[in-house]
C-alpha cells in the first residue's frame, strides 16, 4: 500500500474516534455541516546518515464550514488524537504541527509534518526509493 494512503487513514481513524460527529470528506457533494478535508502539501525525500533514508510528509487536515471558535478548540484535541493513533502506526513519527487561519474562503488548516524512515542499508545493499512512491500519483515501483 502507497504510504500516503496509509497515512491518510492513519489520519482518518484518529479523526474518527476523536471526532465521530465530523465527516471526513473525500469526494463528491460536500457535506451542509462542517467537516474535515485531508491533503497532502508536500512530500519530501532525505538521506541521512549512517545510510539511513527518511520521508517527511506535511498533511494538512482543513476544517470546513465550522465556526472560528470551534476550529481553535480543535487545535488541541487534534494533537491529541493523532499522539493516541500514533501508538497503534508507530511507523509514523510526529514531528511538527501547527495551526493556521483559513484564507481565501477556505476553512483554517492544522498541518502536521510525519517523518517516516524508509529503509537502512545493511551490507552494502539497499532498495531504491523512487519519489513517486512518496506523493499520491499514479507511479509504483
């Protein structure tokens, strides 16, 4: 499975079980109440030391349509949720959030940056890491 597939539903059973009331919308009509948008902003691919490679993907969880009190109580219960669903994927690894002000008639957005190591080299071999395995296109190895 690609692994922002898996984070976005790493994100979305924190969101779940922390916030049953607020879809999580995907596609098609978007719900009348407020809800919750996944994206990927970005994805990046680094070497580390000692032959170890990390991918570090910044999500960004966008509240729709909901009040502007509301999204900054959110701040906090979200930070919560996703340290409880990190214990059950502890492949991925918080290492930034932040919380922002919706702009340009879009809702406020809580980015999380997840830093996941991808491989360590052992003996000399390794497995190539292509950047489309990084982002959500359509490319596989």
């Amino acid at each position: 499975m690609k692994m922002v597939q898996r984070l976005r539903e790493h994100i979305t059973a924190a969101l779940n079980t922390a916030y049953p009331g607020l879809p999580v919308h995907v596609a098609g009509e978007k719900p009348q109440a407020a809800y919750f948008r996944l994206e990927l902003i970005s994805a990046v691919y680094d070497r580390q030391r000692e032959g170890r490679y990390m991918a570090v993907y910044k999500m960004g969880i966008r509240y729709e349509q909901g009040g502007q009190l509301d999204s900054e109580e959110l701040a906090d219960g979200l930070c919560e949720a996703l340290a409880v669903q990190s214990h059950d994927e502890p492949a991925f690894r918080v290492m930034r959030q932040a919380w922002e002000a919706g702009k340009d008639g879009s809702g406020p957005v809580f980015t999380v940056d997840y830093m996941l190591y991808l491989q360590k080299q052992e003996q000399g071999q390794t497995d190539t890491v292509f950047m489309g395995q990084l982002s959500e296109g359509a490319y596989v190895k």
